[in-house]
C-alpha cells in the first residue's frame, strides 16, 4: 500500500479507505485481530496520505459518515475529526445514541478522550 499510495487520486484513497473499513468489520466479525492490526495499519497510510494532498484531503472522508457499514462510519470520523471536527463528533454521537457494537463503545471512548482532552486530533 504505501508504495502505491502516493500515486492515487482523492477519489482511489477514499475508496481504499472504504474497502479497508469493510475488511476491518469482517475481521472484527471473525475475531481476527492481527489481521485488523494490519488494515489499520493501512488505513493510517491511507489517511496520512489525504492528508498530504492539496488542501488536506481528509474532508473527502466526510462522505463516509452515512456509508450503512458501521465500521466505516467511526473510522471516517475519527479520520476526519481534524479537518472536520463538528462533522465528526455527531456522527460518533449518532454512533453511541444506536448502540451499534463494537463500535458504539469506540465511539463513546473517543468522545471521552476529546472531552478530556487526552485525544487531540491532528
């Protein structure tokens, strides 16, 4: 990925982005840690890469928000939490307030860590 990733469109991050969210969940679904640990990884690559285009380019993760996937739409708000922060924090709101799990305790987490300042988004 990370050779790759300098030579993608907004566009092809974005949908990497995406399709990494979605690996994750079925990861999470068998209980197959190691391989989340390496989408993770990946999707930080991802993100750090957006985030070198022009005009930081995470706000482009902003259409992720709504996806029905509960996996991509956390990831795409702490991903965007930065560029982005009231988008990001409702949509972890709406998150927690459904109850969607594993997620929802993610999401709750990351709110306390914003309140608390112990999360500074970068």
């Amino acid at each position: 990925m990370k050779a790759e990733a300098p030579n993608m469109s907004v566009d092809q991050l974005v949908e990497r982005f995406l399709t990494i969210a979605l690996e994750q969940h079925e990861a999470i679904l068998d209980s197959r840690y190691a391989k989340y640990n390496r989408l993770y990884d990946q999707m930080k690559s991802v993100e750090a890469e957006l985030s070198r285009h022009d005009g930081n380019q995470r706000l482009a993760l902003l259409s992720l928000l709504y996806h029905p996937n509960p996996q991509v739409r956390p990831k795409a708000a702490i991903a965007s939490l930065a560029v982005a922060p009231e988008e990001a924090r409702e949509a972890l709101q709406n998150i927690s307030d459904r109850n969607e799990y594993p997620q929802a305790a993610d999401a709750r987490g990351m709110i306390e860590a914003l309140d608390d300042g112990t999360y500074k988004p970068t």
